[in-house]
C-alpha cells in the first residue's frame, strides 16, 4: 500500500541553524546561495483501509489543502480522516517556507522521477534509520490513535528535507550528497538518521524486521569449521555436554569461538570476560549451575551489557584485592557507608529506583484540589506527608553519541524512575549537569586548552562544543514537555594529561635505598570531562 507524503508548512530549522550547518559542509565560502528546510510526514495506513480509500484522502488533500475544524469529526469519510491529518501536522505556513505537493509513494516508484528541482538545486532528506521507530513517531501515532485513527493509520513517521540551491558560478560535484560523509556527518545524526537523496518508498521508512530466532554459539563443539551461530527452537536445545558423545572442545578453541563471536556480533568483550564465559560455560562448576551448554547469543549479548553505565554491578559488587589482601567491602558497600553512618531524615535508600528523604515539615504541606466532581471549584486542603523524592539519572554513552536525543532520554529515565518510587510520584523540577572536555570554540580559543590542543576526539564521538549546543536543549525540551521544568543546571570543561603508570624508579646510590623518580612518566593518557 503506497504511503501518503504530507510536507510541512515550515522551516524545520531556523535561519541560525541553517546557517551553521552551511558552515560545516565541505564546500568553499559562497558555493551555497541558500539553503531551506521543512519537515516532511509519511503516513502509512493500516492494510483494513483499502487503495480506494487511500486514494480519496489524497483527493481530499489536493481539494482542501487545509481544512478548519470547528467540531469534534469521526473519522467515517475521506475528507474527514484528511482533516485530522492536516490538524494534526500542518501549521500555518510562513513565509520563505518551501512548497512541495502532497503525494503517494509507491514501494515501485522510481525516486528521482518525485523531485521537481532546477539544474543548480539538491535534496538531501534526513529521516529516522531503517527499521527504527523516532521518539517522534511513538508519541504522533498515539495522539493519531486518541483522534479518532486508530484504525485509519498504523503509524506515522518524520523527517527532515533540505534543499539546497548552489550558486552560478560554483561547479556541482557530481557525486551523491547522501553518500558524502562529510555532508552525512553534518547534517544528521548517523545512530539514528539516514540520509537520502530524494522520498524513499514506505517499505524502507516502515519496515520492522521479523524478531529473529534464538541462537547458540558452539562454543563445546570440538569441530574447528562450526557454524558460528545455530539457530535453535529454545534456550533447552543448545547443546550439552555429551549430549551427542563427541569430544568437547578445548578451552583454547572455545575461547577462540568466543572471540569470533566477539567480534562478529560487536560484544566488544575483554579478554578476561571471554574466559569468565569460557569458564562458566565450561568450567567445573557448569554442571552445577546448571549452564553446561553452549551459550546464546541473546545471553552473549545482555552479558555485554552489564557494563554499561546503568549496570556496573560486575565492577561494584565485585570483590577486589589491594596489595595482595582482599578487601571486606565492596566499591558498592563503600558508596553505601555515608548513608548508614548517617540515616537521619532518609526514609529510603537503595531499595527503590530513587531515594526518598524526610521533607522539614512534611505534615503541614497542602496542596490544591477540586471541591466538586466537575472541578470548577478548588482551595487549599492538607495532602497527609509529602516527602521529597531525589534521583539522578547517567546518560554518558547515548549523549556522547547523539546529544540532544540522548539528553532527552537521559532526562525521561530520571522522570520515570521517580514516578515508580513507592506508590507513586509527582514530578515537580529537575536540573541538568554536563561535565565534558576542553570546547574549543572556533575563533575563541582560551589559554588553559593549548596543552591539549592536539588531542583529537574519537571519530563515532560529539565534540565538546556540539554536547554543549545540543544536549541541554534536548534535557530541557523533554523536561518541559512532559511538564515537568528544568529549572537549573551546570557545565564545566576540563582536559588534562595524566601518567597513566608509576614511572620507573633510578637509584642515587647503589648502596643506598632511597631512590628519585625520573622526570618524564613512562606512558601519557588523557583525562576528559
């Protein structure tokens, strides 16, 4: 079933922020006469509704661009489901806007034949990655359902069109700006975004993988060609030990199995995490714990897991040996000891996902309320004890990656986490910290950053300077969206070359004991904000 393309009315990015994205394409100073930009929405409708009726919303959209509705309207006609629509995604129009057509797209239709563009002009269109849902589509497709079309419309989806015209006297490349790394880099967000040159077709934007089946990583097999990963019906078919008769598999060999497995599944496992695995799969103790089998590759993967930043139990619950004498507390009992050497006015801690302190006067808080059941009438009345609910949230990895949607996330999961302490809760404020490296502003360089100057940035990372332009927006949109402001927050820089080891020690004496370090370290890191 073709998809209905329904183009925004605005700019999706302002004068200021194309400008600054024309700043970061490869092309020389005045290459770019102008640039536009305008969302654009892919309406994918459910299957039950039928071509006809598809085709006739189109017809309603060519007849009434946009629609008023003055009253509440069920979606029982074509032009009626075409009004929601355009209620819902098409603002008023602004001026210097682009103007594009409302369509259908076909999976056969051939893109570039859609375009309607001058010899100096180009489209690139930015959209949510294959097989992936937006935090955009999630929430339009439920207000979709709230509407009325539920029924009508399986899922709407958003992105993002630039048209960018070159001027006279610059020679196009003749190359696809889609497949220019410098112009993908730029202008989306490649965890997330794909770029194109013109409206793929709906299967692209729409399609969702079929879950595929459980797999085991032969880890026992002793054949040295095995497949690396067979699929299997249930986690109870993986293969045990002796089931077969044949020799199990050295710990070498699984060990090199593992590490293929690492390599091609993208774990990104230590070497000693692969012999715990090794170990446990196949270690004395695997009979016992009832894992004497080949390992899945869905359990390869949560194990990978564990050391993100949510999850570092195998580092803080861990038990660690300074010195050759092992430790009593763990790292995580360590964190633990302020609270139990000092418990006044904390009600909960470490049980719940945020901890709950003791409010000053808890007792005597009111708050507002309806009088009526109609809730024309409100005033003052006691609420009981109201405790104040604290909980910060990490969210290193996906901002580094992706700054403003991982901020967002970042501020969502400390939102939902102190709504599911005790019985509940109700949200009030947050802040928003960011701590990150030397910015390095273009023009505004600061005395403190030429040491490290030269240290360079992983090239999957967001530079200093981007986190800082993109992630408190993020944090502070999703905050105020959900209704819930970010009313305070920090940042600091910080970037500096550290040893990373004890530099090697030279004697002043050979008959003396006492001895001076050398002056320069035996290895050089660099420690990040």
């Amino acid at each position: 079933m073709p998809m209905l393309v329904v183009p925004g009315r605005s700019q999706a990015l302002s004068g200021f922020r194309l400008s600054a994205l024309i700043e970061k394409f490869p092309f020389p100073s005045g290459a770019i006469a102008s640039m536009q930009s305008h969302h654009v929405h892919f309406i994918d409708f459910d299957a039950a509704y039928g071509d006809s009726n598809v085709s006739a919303v189109l017809q309603a959209a060519h007849e009434e661009h946009t629609p008023k509705i003055t009253r509440a309207v069920a979606p029982d006609s074509a032009e009626n489901v075409w009004a929601i629509i355009a209620t819902l995604l098409r603002v008023p129009g602004e001026s210097g806007a682009p103007r594009a057509s409302i369509r259908l797209v076909s999976d056969n239709e051939d893109p570039q034949e859609q375009q309607s563009l001058t010899e100096r002009q180009r489209e690139i269109w930015v959209l949510p990655r294959r097989g992936t849902i937006s935090p955009w589509s999630s929430k339009a497709t439920d207000i979709f359902g709230l509407c009325g079309l539920g029924n009508v419309v399986r899922r709407v989806e958003r992105g993002i069109v630039y048209c960018i015209t070159f001027a006279d006297d610059f020679e196009i490349p003749q190359v696809k700006l889609s497949e220019h790394h410098q112009i993908v880099n730029a202008g989306s967000d490649r965890m997330t975004e794909a770029v194109y040159e013109a409206c793929p077709p709906a299967s692209l934007i729409f399609a969702q993988a079929e879950p595929r089946p459980l797999r085991e990583v032969p880890i026992r097999d002793s054949t040295a060609d095995q497949e690396l990963a067979r699929p299997i019906s249930n986690i109870e078919a993986a293969a045990r030990q002796d089931e077969s008769g044949s020799a199990v598999a050295t710990t070498d060999a699984a060990m090199a199995v593992l590490a293929r497995a690492n390599r091609e599944l993208g774990l990104a496992l230590a070497a000693d995490e692969i012999a715990y695995l090794v170990d446990a799969y196949l270690g004395s103790q695997a009979a016992a714990d009832g894992i004497a089998r080949n390992p899945t590759d869905t359990e390869l993967m949560m194990f990978a897991q564990v050391n993100s930043e949510h999850c570092r139990h195998k580092i803080f619950r861990a038990s660690w040996t300074i010195d050759g004498r092992a430790q009593e507390m763990s790292l995580f009992d360590w964190i633990r000891a302020t609270q139990k050497a000092h418990p006044e006015h904390v009600l909960s801690a470490y049980s719940d996902n945020a901890a709950v302190l003791e409010a000053v006067q808890a007792s005597s808080i009111r708050e507002w309320a309806p009088l009526d059941s109609d809730g024309q009438r409100w005033a003052l009345r006691d609420s009981g004890a109201v405790h104040i609910v604290a909980k910060v949230e990490t969210h290193n990895h996906p901002t580094l990656i992706s700054p403003f949607p991982g901020a967002a996330t970042g501020t969502g999961g400390e939102i939902r986490d102190e709504g599911a302490v005790g019985r509940g809760s109700h949200p009030k404020c947050g802040l928003a910290g960011f701590t990150v490296s030397d910015l390095r502003i273009p023009g505004f360089s600061q005395p403190w950053e030429k040491a490290t100057a030269d240290v360079p940035f992983p090239a999957h990372a967001a530079s200093a300077l981007d986190i800082m332009l993109e992630a408190p927006l993020g944090a502070a949109a999703f905050a105020n969206e959900f209704g819930r402001p970010a009313i305070l927050g920090y940042f600091r820089t910080y970037l500096q070359r550290v040893p990373t080891g004890m530099p090697p020690l030279q004697p002043q004496d050979p008959d003396s004991s006492t001895a001076q370090l050398t002056d320069e370290p035996d290895m050089v890191c660099e420690v990040r904000g």
